[in-house]
C-alpha cells in the first residue's frame, strides 16, 4: 500500500512538473509559427525527393527557399527571447527518465536549453543558408536532421531524453544517434559538448 502511494505520489509530481516545463516552452513558442514552418519544410523536402523529373524536384526546392527563411528568422527571434528566461528555468536534465525536479536535485548532470536553442537556431540558419555550396539534396537532409534534433530537444526539455528519443523514432522512423550523426560538423560539435555526449 505504502508503495502503491509513493508511486502515485511520484507520478502526480512529474505529471505536474512536466506541464509546468511545457507551459513554459509553449508560453514562448506560441507567438511563433515555428512548427507549422518546420512541419511545411520537411514535407516539402519529402516530396522534392520523392519527384523523379530533375526539373519538378529544383522547381519544389526553390519554392522552401521562403519557408527556410522565415523558419530561421523566426527560430533566431524565439531563441533570441528564451534566452531571458531565468536560468533555473531552463536547466534540462541529463537523466534518461523522467525525475521531478532532476534538474534542482542534480545541477551538474543538467544543461541548459537557452543555449540549446541557440546552437540549433545557428545550425538550421546555416544549414538552409549554406545551400550554394552542395546540392539542394545534401542541403535538404541537413537541415531535416537540425530540424529534427531541434524536436528532440524540446520533447527532452518537457519530458525526458529517453521519451524524445521515442518520440523521434516514432514520428521520424531515425534514430536519435542517426540525427546527431547527421547534423552539420559544428552543430554536432557545440550540441555535443553542452549535452555531454
């Protein structure tokens, strides 16, 4: 009995955690249209890679040219304004499993996501940006992985990291270590270091 209400007990404190977390990362990313940016690229670029006339497929990439640009600007602004949020706020937990208050009761297995966002806003803005120099395919698979691993961080920000890892299996079918392979050099280096990866 006693066991059956610490378990109950623990699971209404993380539910209630994690709404607060949510509300949080929601409060902010509501006055953006940043998901609805991300979800209209990567079917974009899943279509363009899908068409099999060459002319039809740099026809589709050239129109995200638009998306690209708004998504960053509006990824650089969101950051931009999460980055006031007070540090004790921010702090993500380096757990695998969810545990209230983790990220108070063990500070130095913590990161924290305002500089998160900004590696990621920096990654996708020179992903979509840096497409001259390889090919709308390249650039495409690029900028999907930084989009992803952006998702990924967000579900492990409100979650944990073993649900964002879930979650992108399930939704993207790859693979959280297949994202952060994929992601650009200097992402992958600046993620890795704040991650502890």
């Amino acid at each position: 009995m006693l066991a059956m209400l610490v378990a109950l007990g623990s699971h209404m404190l993380k539910s209630k955690y994690q709404r607060r977390r949510i509300a949080l990362l929601g409060s902010h990313l509501g006055k953006y249209q940043i998901e609805k940016l991300m979800e209209t690229l990567t079917e974009g670029y899943m279509r363009a890679l899908g068409e099999s006339d060459d002319a039809r497929r740099e026809q589709i990439f050239s129109l995200l040219g638009t998306t690209e640009a708004s998504l960053c600007d509006q990824l650089n602004r969101f950051s931009a304004e999460f980055s006031k949020v007070d540090e004790a706020e921010a702090r993500v937990s380096k757990l695998p499993v969810a545990v209230p208050f983790a990220d108070r009761l063990f500070p130095r297995a913590t990161f924290d996501l305002r500089k998160a966002l900004a590696i990621h806003a920096q990654g996708i803005t020179q992903a979509a940006r840096n497409g001259a120099n390889r090919s709308p395919k390249a650039k495409a698979f690029t900028v999907s992985a930084e989009l992803f691993l952006l998702q990924h961080t967000c579900h492990w920000f409100c979650k944990s990291k073993t649900i964002a890892s879930a979650r992108l299996l399930g939704r993207q079918k790859t693979s959280y270590e297949q994202v952060v392979d994929a992601v650009a050099p200097e992402t992958r280096k600046a993620y890795c270091a704040l991650v502890g990866r």
